[in-house]
C-alpha cells in the first residue's frame, strides 16, 4: 500500500535513513575488510614475484659457478700436463719454457681457485637470505590465510545482515512512490549517506543553515512534503524541539 500524507510520506522516508544510518557501518566494515584482504593478496603476490627473481638470479649465479669450476679443472689438468712434460725434459732451454708455462698455469689456478671460493661464500648467502625470505612468506602466507578464514565468516555475517536489512528496506521503501525513494537515493549518494534531516533550532540539521521562519511553519504543519533549499535534504521538524526550540510533544 502506496500512503500518500506528507506526515506520512516523511515517516517512510525517515524509517528508510534511520535502516540506511544502521547499515552504513556494516557497509563500510565490510568494504574495508574486503579492500585489506586484497591488500594483503597483493602484498603476498608481489613478495612471491620478487623471491621468483632472486630464485632465478641465484640459478644464474649457479651457472656461473660450475662454469668457473670447470675452467679451474682445466687449468689443473693443464698443470698435470706441465709436469709430466717437466720429467722428460732435456734441454736447459726446454726446462725454462715448461717452468715458465708451470708458473703461468699455477698462478691461474690460484686466481681461479680464489674466484670459485668468492662466488661459493656469495651464492651460501644468497641461498640463505633466500631461504630466510621463504620462510617470511610463508608465515605471512599462514597468518594470511588463518585471518582470511574467520574473516570470511564474519563476511558472511556482514553480508547476511546486510540481506536482511535490505529486505525490510525493500518492505519500507514499497510504502512510497518509487520516485522519492529514487530521490531519497539521489541525495543520499550526494550527502554523505545523509538524505533526511530534522529541523532544529530554526535550521537543517544537515547543512546547518538558517530556514526561513515560514518555510519552517510548513515543515510544522507536515502540509507538505519539503526539502531543505540548501542541501536537498528531506526535513522534519524534530519531535523534541520546535522551530524556535522549545520542546514539543507533536508536530
Ligand atoms: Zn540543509
């Protein structure tokens, strides 16, 4: 049933703020826990990306070592070699070449020996700052996930309440045209959540301005259904105050 009073048209349209002003919270806590659950997504996605590079870096860094493994076995094999060629030499001029070739070859086994042992201290502490970055992600992982669990049941709380609030609004809102109720909406959206607003003191309670005495009269007399010239807002006189703020029973 569709009523049709401005007394009573305000009554709906102040029954609808008074749902809207119970829900607003809900709403908000339930956005913001949405929004911080997919923060914390993010947060954990970018970390997995950044372990995956150093992952890959590492395998590069393992790469380079067995390379520099293999030409320091080289260089041995090369001193190997030398040495046996050492045994068999003759001629003085010989032995000073293969000597000479000895040293060249020693001297790169030491460089390359050094090199190796630079790279494996290297890669130890990057495998270990790895493992050490696993393991933060991995506990953020399990806190993310215990905190996504019970937040989803509180999601579903939220939510259910959510429905139910929705429903007795729908229930409300069928009282009315559908046009003020689209109105309604309208300058709540603009408003900050805040369609409906008590007259109080001589002014809207909403924007906070002065109302013309008259224009409060008829806010007074319920003869219509008013808006407040500045902000849009509904207004009812409030039942506790009159335009000049005296307490009144009714209005
Ligand atoms: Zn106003």
């Amino acid at each position: 049933m569709v009523v049709s009073k401005p007394a009573e048209i305000m009554d709906v349209l102040r029954r609808l703020q008074a749902i809207d002003d119970e829900i607003r919270e809900i709403r908000v806590a339930r956005d913001q826990m949405v929004a911080s659950m997919e923060r914390l997504q993010k947060v954990l996605a970018h970390l997995d990306r950044e372990l995956a590079e150093k992952r890959e870096k590492l395998a590069e860094a393992e790469t380079w070592y067995r390379a520099k493994n293999g030409e320091l076995e080289a260089e041995r094999e090369k001193l190997t070699k030398a040495k046996s060629k050492l045994t068999g030499v003759t001629r003085s001029k010989e032995y000073v070449a293969v000597n000479k070739e000895l040293e060249t070859v020693r001297k790169n086994i030491t460089q390359r020996e050094d090199e190796v042992a630079k790279l494996l201290v290297a890669i130890g502490e990057f495998r270990e700052a790895i493992g050490k970055e696993e393991q933060k992600v991995k506990d953020l992982r399990s806190q993310a996930e215990v905190e996504s669990h019970s937040n989803r049941e509180r999601l579903a709380v939220m939510e259910g309440k959510i429905a139910e609030v929705d429903a007795r609004r729908k229930v409300i809102s069928s009282a009315v045209d559908r046009s003020l109720v689209e109105r309604y909406g309208r300058i709540a959206a603009k408003r900050e959540g805040i369609a409906v607003a008590a007259v109080v003191d001589g002014g809207c309670r909403g924007c906070h301005m002065q109302l013309n005495p008259r224009f409060i009269e008829s806010i007074l007399r319920a003869s219509s259904v008013v808006t407040c010239p500045h902000c849009s807002r509904y207004l009812y006189a409030d039942s506790a105050h009159d335009a000049d703020g005296n307490a009144v029973t009714s209005v």
